[in-house]
C-alpha cells in the first residue's frame, strides 16, 4: 500500500467534520474538485468508502470513524506545535505560518529520523532521498514554526529545546498515520502491519516468546519487532510514537506521561549451576553465601539496588561481584561453568532450570518482588495489533497466576 498523505487526511477530516465537499472546500481553501481527490485517494489506498453519499451531505461509514479517530489525534498534536509556536511568537515576534506546511509525513519523517541519527546524509540515504532535498524539508518546517529546530554542533545536527518537543509530537503523528490501515483491516476481521515492543530483560525469556508465538498463529499477517535497548531509550521511543509499549519490571514510578499494566508478581531468586556446593543444603543463611563469588546486574539496575537493600536490612554490606553484566548468555555462561551465585529472577533462567543445568538455593529474599507487566504512553490509542499482544500476555499471566496461587 502506497504512503497515506497527510494532506489528503486533512481534507477527509474538514469533509467530516462539515459533512460535505462543498462546506469543507471553503475551509480549506481548495477547490472541491481538489478536496473531491483527496477524498477518493484515500479511500482508493485503503480500500474502503468512506463515507455514505446523501442527499443531505456525506456520512461517515464505519471504516470512516475509525479514520476520523485517528485524523483528529493527529489534528490535535499539529495543532499544539503551531499553538505552541505562536506563543514564542508572541514572546519574540517571529512569524508563524499555517499549518499546511505540516501537512507533509516526508517533512516530519526527516526531521524525527535526524532527532535520531544527528547526521544529514544519513537521514538522506534512510529516507532515500538527497541531502538537500532533507535540507530543504527541514528549512520549510522551520520556516513555518519560525524558529530553529536543529542547531549544528560538534556531535552533529541536535535539535533545540522547541525542536526535541515538536519532533515528539511529529513521531507520534507518523504512528497515527502508520496505524490508520491497520485499523480499517480490523474492522474486517484482519490483524495486522507491525507492533514494535520495548522488550526489557524480564520479559524476554518466557513471557514476550510465548505471547508473540500465541498471536503470530492467531493473526498470520501481524509482525513484531521487538527492541532492547536501555530504559531510558525505550521511554523515548515510546514518547515518539516508534514504541507501541513496553514490557517488564514496572518502575514504582514511571512518570506522568505513562500508563501501566501489571501482569504477575515476580519474585528474584537465588541461582546457582546444579552441583553447587550449596545445591546440597535445604536451608541457607547469609553466612553461607560469604564464601562464593558473585555475578550481577549493574549498579544502579533496579533488581541490583533491591538486592543492595536487602543485604542492607540484615545489617551485612552488599556483596561485591567479581563480574557485573547485563548480559544474560555471559551470565549462564558464568554460573553453568564455576560456583558463582547471582540473584535474578527464575523466569529469566526458566529453561535452564527446567533442563538441570541451574538451580534455585532455598534462600527466601523478602522485599525484592517485582511487578512484570505493560506500559504505554498515557493517552495512546494502541493498534489492533499491539492489543492482541498485550491480550495474549494478559492470558498467559492469568494462566501463571492460576497456578501460583
């Protein structure tokens, strides 16, 4: 399917926000035959009407509301950056135009994908395009909004203050944009396009594999891309509209821009290789464990810290490892082959456990269970696919839950 316009978008929202060609045309100050082939564009590149000819003007159809749905969204986030520009218009005097310099998805692409690669011919050969064709989409946007939205540095293009908001904005409207033909296919029954998941390290062992296998039987056409970067990077992505959500360790507080989802209580556990001197014992205290070495997460992970307070509420200083990794093969590596301890959770070694190769010590931490489960930005309308996915863990973490408890 052809790139949806962001023009023709506009057009199909003033059509059904008037109710017909002729009272949206004036609005738009286009011609109706214009407005008439954008309209027909549209529904041409999604394969549906989208709205019922009447006498009395044009109705949207059903298919026409679910795309409303999203043109309004997209609407109001293009609406906040010129708001916002005119009143540093006010502050400064600088001149601001109309909002039809937004309405170009290759202008927004281009700047988002600098926001992110800092390096013009880069962004270039991405979008496939020539780097003064990129320099010239960004001097339009930037003429519009009356202001810079990159300054060039010693680490490459940066966006300003204004910019790394904006380019926020314009990420989460090329979403609303990717995920218009992915809804009207759900009204036929269709699950597909592409869920992009944050995939924190909790999740990725078990909980993520047996949801996107669940979904991927159920929905052929839907594909996943799943992304491990750090926290930080993720959140991002999840503010601009490249994440649809993330999955693992909840943070006790995520901030007001997200919204959570808990999906089961995990507890960390004591890990060490199947014949380890203390695999013999039936009960273990903090004693026990000074004489062997230890591999853990980073300083400042946040099951490390728990770990941390824990050795602290018993009065005894934390353990200091002789390896610190997030890497979770290094780590099997490690405690498969010598007697090293670690604390993580069992869902994270599930499969060496279940194989032999690992076991859990009969050592009770209270105080380091965590919430595993979903977040999403606040506000957001999650494409079909992305709502199965989160179905399907919702499932499987019912069924753990059931046999818990």
């Amino acid at each position: 399917m052809a790139e949806l316009s962001l023009r023709h978008l506009h057009a199909f929202r003033a059509v059904a926000t008037a109710g017909g060609i002729r009272r949206s045309s004036s609005a738009l100050f286009r011609a109706s035959s214009a407005v008439t082939r954008s309209v027909a564009t549209l529904e041409e590149q999604l394969a549906v009407r989208l709205f019922e000819r009447k006498g009395s003007g044009m109705l949207a159809t059903a298919a026409g509301e679910t795309v409303r749905l999203r043109a309004d969204r997209i609407d109001a986030e293009l609406q906040a950056v010129r708001e916002e520009a005119l009143r540093a218009h006010d502050r400064h005097g600088r001149k601001v135009g109309g909002i039809e310099a937004l309405l170009n998805e290759r202008r927004l692409q281009a700047a988002t994908l600098l926001a992110e690669m800092h390096h013009m011919p880069s962004v270039a050969h991405a979008m496939g395009t020539s780097q003064s064709a990129v320099s010239q989409a960004l001097a339009r946007l930037e003429d519009m909004l009356g202001q810079p939205l990159f300054l060039r540095t010693a680490h490459g293009m940066l966006p300003t203050d204004a910019g790394r908001r904006w380019v926020e904005r314009f990420g989460r409207v090329l979403a609303e944009l990717r995920h218009i033909p992915e809804d009207v296919a759900a009204l036929a029954g269709v699950v597909q396009g592409t869920v992009t998941i944050g995939a924190l390290p909790l999740a990725r062992t078990r909980l993520l594999p047996l949801a996107i296998a669940q979904a991927a039987q159920r929905h052929p056409r839907l594909r996943v891309s799943s992304l491990e970067s750090p926290y930080g990077e993720l959140t991002a992505g999840l503010l601009g509209g490249r994440i649809d959500f993330i999955v693992g360790a909840l943070r006790s507080h995520p901030g007001e821009a997200f919204s959570t989802l808990p999906l089961f209580e995990d507890k960390a556990a004591l890990v060490a290789r199947a014949g380890h001197p203390l695999a013999r014992r039936t009960q273990l205290g903090l004693a026990d464990l000074e004489a062997y070495p230890w591999v853990l997460s980073r300083p400042g992970a946040p099951l490390r810290e728990s770990l941390d307070q824990f050795f602290q509420r018993q009065g005894m200083a934390p353990p200091q490892p002789t390896v610190e990794t997030g890497d979770l093969a290094l780590l099997r590596g490690l405690l498969t082959s010598s007697d090293m301890l670690t604390v993580l959770s069992a869902h994270q070694l599930h499969h060496e456990v279940t194989t032999g190769q690992l076991t859990v010590l009969p050592f009770d931490m209270p105080g380091l269970e965590r919430s595993i489960g979903v977040m999403t930005r606040k506000g957001a309308h999650l494409a079909p696919g992305a709502r199965a996915l989160i179905e399907a863990m919702e499932a499987i973490s019912a069924g753990w839950r059931m046999r818990d408890g």
